[in-house]
C-alpha cells in the first residue's frame, strides 16, 4: 500500500480507538468481583453496590440470618453477573446507610435490577420512590402469578 494511502489509514484508526476508549470509560464499566447476595456486588473498583430497588432474601452472614431463598437468590445473581462487565447508574440518592452506592446495574442490554425481581428471586423494593418502581411491582407481581422463583409452590 502506498505511503500517501497508508498514514491516513493509520491515523483515522488511531483517532476510532482514542474514541472508543474514551466512550468506554465514559460508560463506567467494570467487572463483578463478588456477589454477596441477591441484591449486593462488589466492582473491581472496590465499590459495594446495592441493587436499586430490589428486595432479596438475605445470606447467612455476620450482620443478618439466612432467610429462605437466599442462597438461590444469591446464586441467580453470580450466574448473571459474575467476572462479567456491568455498567452502572448511580441512582439520585447514591449512598445507602451502610455506604453502598444504590445503582442500576447492566449487563450487555439487561437491566439486571428488573431480571432479578422478574425472575423470581427478590421482591421490588417499596420503602421509597425511585425510577422503575411501577416496573418492578408489576415484575414481581408476575413472577408471583407464574409461581417462579422464590414464589414456585412445591
């Protein structure tokens, strides 16, 4: 190829990858770490965040007893997210009382705060207003319907 054709070529692609590497942080992405239960995850950050909006059953651990469904809940969540990139958005209040930041959580187009509770492994949250909400309700009412999840009845 010749040199007039080639360095063009070389900075166009230069000036794409700038972009998308910019465009991707701009997306604040990271990669789950840890899942603590159904509605917990730690980033590679080192940020604990709190699943905006969703209700899941506790975990055993030093600060609440094992509710029932919680393992499965927290199982659900770590196939869903587990060593995969999330993009998070930090909701308007974006600390809970523990300090965790309270976000909606992505993965690839899943928005997985709705999965979650559409799924059947965690009830939508009700204490406080917040986007989704009527969304959620109508999730969880579904999943109740359909018997899935936490609500089978077996």
């Amino acid at each position: 190829m010749k040199d007039y054709i080639r360095w063009p070529l070389i900075v166009v692609m230069v000036i794409v990858l700038v972009v998308l590497f910019n465009w991707a942080k701009a997306l604040d992405l990271h990669e789950v770490r840890t899942v603590y239960d159904g509605d917990t995850i730690e980033l590679d950050d080192g940020r604990k965040i709190r699943l905006l909006g969703v209700d899941a059953p506790e975990v055993k651990s030093p600060y609440s007893e094992e509710e029932p469904f919680g393992q499965e809940s927290k199982r659900f969540l770590s196939k869903l997210l587990f060593g995969k990139k999330v993009y998070i958005k930090v909701g308007a209040d974006q600390y809970d009382k523990y300090g965790r930041t309270l976000a909606f959580v992505y993965v690839d187009d899943i928005l997985v705060n709705g999965r979650i509770i559409k799924d059947g492994w965690a009830r939508a949250y009700l204490r406080f207003d917040y986007p989704y909400r009527d969304l959620f309700i109508s999730y969880e009412k579904e999943a109740k319907a359909q018997g899935i999840g936490m609500w089978r009845t077996e």
